[in-house]
C-alpha cells in the first residue's frame, strides 16, 4: 500500500500531538516509510550526513554528557563512543553505493531466458535498544546502518546513562527527518510499551533477562531480532606470551570504563607461573595508567549507580583480593582489582563480572584450558595470548565465540569489516560495516522472465518424453 506523503505527514503529526502515543508514533513511522520517501540513495546519506553533523556540533555537549554519567575522560569519550561513531558513517557512506546494488546470480537452463538477482529492501520500521555502557555508540551504531538500508526507526537510549538520554532526545529530532526517526526515553514500562508494537525488526543491546523480554515480545508479530548480549568473556595467557604487554592490554581491556563493557575480559585463565609473572604486570600498567591512588585520577570511570556500585562489591568475596578492593560506594568507585584463588562456584565466576574486578584462574595443566572454556557458554569475545600460531589456531578452532582477538582485547572492533555479535548464550545477530546493513535488509530475490520461448516440459499432460528430456536437462 502506498501512502501519499501528505497523508504520511499527518500521520506523523498526530504521533507528536498525542503526546508519545506510542501506537500513533510507529503508525506515523510506518506511513511515510510507506510513501517511499526513505528508499532513495540521496535521502539515505543526507540523513547520515546530517548523524555525523549531529555529534560534531555537539561534541562537547556528548563528552560532558558522558562524563556525568559514567566520569569517562574527554579522550576515551571521544575515542570509544565519538571517533567509533566518525568512523562507522564514513565506512558506510564510502560504500553504500555497492552495498544497494542488485547482485546478479546465474539463472538455470529451464529458466532461460532469465535474468535473476538480489535486491536488497529496507525492512520498514525497526526498534533499536541501547545499553547504558556505551550509550552513544551503543545506540548510534546500530541506527548507521537502518539508515544506510533505508528504514525509519526508534531509538530507545537507556535510562541508567540520563544525560546522554536527554542529549540525543533532544538533538535526533533537529538533524534528522523527523516523519522517519524519533527517540523514546524511558526505562522497563515505556520499552514494554513499544514492544507491543509491531516491528520490522529489533535490535536490542544489553543483558540476558531483558533479551528473553524482547524475543517473546517480538514472537507476537514474528519480528525478527538481533540481540547484543554478554557473558563472561576468557582472557587466555598462554607461559610463552609477551607478558609485559599481555598485561598492558589486558589492563586497558579490563579497566577502561570501569571494566563496563560488554567485550572485556571477564577472566583471565592461565599456569600459576604465569599468574605469578602476570599479576604484577597487570599491577604495574595499571598503576601507569591511573596513578598509586585510582580515585582520583580523572581517566578512571566510575561504576554506573550504586546498585550496580554493591552488586560489584558482593563479588570480592569470592576469592583472594590481592590487590585493589577498594569500593566507595558513596561515589560509585570500585578501584581496580586482581583476584587470585577464587571459588568456581562463586557468582564472580558464575555471571558476568561488567566491573573493574579480574579474577586469575589458575589450571594445573595449560591442556585443560579449550575444556575450561567450552564447559561454560560460549562468550561474546575470547582472547589468547601467546607467541605460538599453532597454538592460537587450536584453541581458536576448539573453543566458539561471537568475536576473538589474538596478542590484544577488544580491537576487533575498529575492523568496518568484521562483523560483531554474539553465539549461543551471548547473543544472536551481528552489524557493522556491512554486516549492519544485512541486518536490517531484505535480500529479495528476483528472477525476470522473457515473454519468447516457453518449453512446455513442466506443463500436464506429463508423458515419458517429457519426463526423458526434463532429467536431461537437469543434468
Ligand atoms: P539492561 O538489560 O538492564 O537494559 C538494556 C535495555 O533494556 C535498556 O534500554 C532498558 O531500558 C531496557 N529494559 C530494562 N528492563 C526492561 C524490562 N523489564 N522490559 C523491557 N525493557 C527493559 O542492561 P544491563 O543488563 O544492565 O546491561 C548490561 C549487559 O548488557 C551486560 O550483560 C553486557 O555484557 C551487555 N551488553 C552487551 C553489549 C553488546 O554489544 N553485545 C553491549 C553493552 C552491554
């Protein structure tokens, strides 16, 4: 059904004048994605041109905002939540034009003559949740490539990072085609509310509990779904690693925003030898990085409430603190911390840590390790360390994960073209670069037949010859 932009315009209207009925808004939505205005190439980049003017008019309202809500310093604001978001609409604008290309594909002989191809669609009107870890990348980044594959869409930022919430409710509606795109804030009823509504698709960031909420919700209307979960993410160290800049990268992997990210190690796994030479190490490049006293560096983040400040706190119990512990709740600081000799059993063990605290696991024997692994479900991200190839190969090729990095954490994700998600319990789905646009694309595909010949092979009445001549063919 097409609609009349006019039509679509008031649709829209009526979404903004009922005061955030969340029905009439995605009946807006879906009225002028209906008008055809969001499948034309040029409308596609002006709007993502209009998305990277967006973050840099306002570049310092963004990092001020990040810092209020997470104390995240000015330059890893900008390097892991602005610059990423640079990055991202650069890729996709440099090769959207091959991206929307119909791909032709050959057309068997009893199709002849034919002409078949992929022609990748915009599914419609999609529904994207953001976490509160990244909460300008988590919700930006996923909103590149709808735009890229031409849908209107919702944004739902999350409620736990406030400031950001209210910076791109306010800002999204003034650079972007505001009959296509509108942010919702809110926290559990509100999201219930627009998980009523029928989607063309969902993508949704954040943990378990709220992901089994989302795929029921979208099970209703057969909505497919993308879902960026956790889960305790492996850090590797095999006795023949770099372990000075193992523990470099280990420590900026585990204690950049506070240890709150998804892709972080949760905990480390290696010999005792190379616990005794890795613990220092990591101690050392930490005291580098923040100062004697965590607290009072400016670089350091802060946890993001105090339930979250306590829940951490709760999982010092489980082993040996050998160095940090400190925890002020008041102030929602939790220093950086190593742990040594911890209960299996214990919930630092048991769920997802998502705080600046690393448990070093020690295995008697290092063959253990891919057992260690593929006992529990199968993490967002896995890294080795070690100087061996064949041994990265093994543990690569033995152990499932959504993402992997090899002598590094979490710098898979400046590759546009590596797709990113999660397996199994981490998570279903992946996006940027390309693998984005797929996401929110339907790959249709179509075959063009001519009018001239029509073998008459697959009509009735059937006979020996016809069917002779027909396996022939298919041959
Ligand atoms: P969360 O699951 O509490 O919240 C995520 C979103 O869900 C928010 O927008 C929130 O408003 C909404 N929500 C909360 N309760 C809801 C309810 N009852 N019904 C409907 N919606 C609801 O976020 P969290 O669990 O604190 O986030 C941390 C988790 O997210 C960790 O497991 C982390 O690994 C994961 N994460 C994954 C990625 C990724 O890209 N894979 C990125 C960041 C965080």
């Amino acid at each position: 059904m097409k609609v009349s932009l006019l039509e679509a315009q008031m649709l829209s209207d009526l979404s903004v004048a009922s005061g955030g009925n969340t029905a009439a808004l995605v009946a807006g939505l879906r009225a002028y994605f209906r008008s055809g205005a969001t499948v034309e190439l040029s409308w596609r980049r002006r709007q993502l041109n209009q998305l990277r003017k967006m973050l840099s008019e306002n570049e310092s309202r963004f990092i001020q905002a990040l810092g209020e809500d997470l104390h995240k310093a000015p330059q890893e604001a900008y390097l892991t939540e602005i610059a990423f978001l640079y990055a991202d609409i650069e890729h996709t604008l440099k090769h959207l034009k091959r991206w929307v290309r119909p791909r032709k594909v050959s057309s068997p002989l009893l199709t002849q003559p034919a002409n078949s191809y992929i022609q990748p669609e915009p599914l419609g009107v999609v529904l994207i949740i953001g976490a509160w870890n990244y909460p300008l990348q988590l919700l930006l980044s996923p909103l590149v490539p709808a735009i890229a594959a031409g849908n209107c869409a919702v944004v739902k930022p999350s409620e736990l990072a406030p400031s950001i919430s209210q910076l791109i409710a306010e800002l999204l509606p003034r650079y972007l085609d505001h009959d296509a795109f509108a942010c919702v804030e809110g926290a559990a009823a509100e999201t219930s509310k627009l998980l009523e509504q029928r989607w063309d698709h969902i993508m949704y960031t954040g943990g378990a509990r709220v992901g089994r909420i989302v795929m029921a919700a979208a099970v209703e209307h057969l909505t497919p779904v993308t879902l960026e979960l956790g889960g305790k993410s492996p850090c590797i160290v095999a006795d023949d690693a770099d372990i000075e800049l193992a523990a470099r990268r280990i420590a900026w992997g585990k204690f950049t925003n506070a240890g709150q990210t998804c892709i972080a190690p949760d905990y480390v796994l290696c010999t005792r030898h190379t616990a005794d030479l890795l613990v220092p190490a990591i101690q050392q490049a930490v005291t580098k990085m923040f100062g004697e006293d965590p607290q009072k560096s400016s670089d350091y983040g802060r946890i993001v409430n105090s339930r979250h400040t306590l829940r951490l706190a709760d999982l010092l119990s489980g082993g040996d603190v050998i160095y940090g512990g400190e925890v002020d709740a008041d102030n929602r600081y939790i220093a950086p911390t190593l742990m040594r000799c911890v209960d299996l059993e214990a919930s630092v063990m048991q769920d997802e840590i998502f705080g600046p605290i690393l448990p070093v696991v020690e295995l008697d024997d290092f063959g253990k390790v891919e057992g260690f692994v593929n006992q529990r479900e199968k993490p967002l991200a896995l890294y080795i360390f070690t100087k061996s190839d064949s041994l990265a190969e093994r543990i690569l090729s033995s152990c499932s994960s959504g993402n992997a990095c090899v002598n590094d954490c979490m710098m898979f994700m400046l590759a546009q073209d590596l797709p990113f998600g999660g397996v199994g319990a981490s998570g279903m789905g992946c996006y940027h670069g390309e693998h984005g646009f797929k996401t929110f694309s339907h790959y249709k595909a179509v075959m063009k037949r001519k009018n001239i010949l029509d073998v008459n092979l697959r009509y009735a009445p059937y006979s020996k010859r016809k069917f002779s001549l027909l396996r022939m063919l298919q041959k």
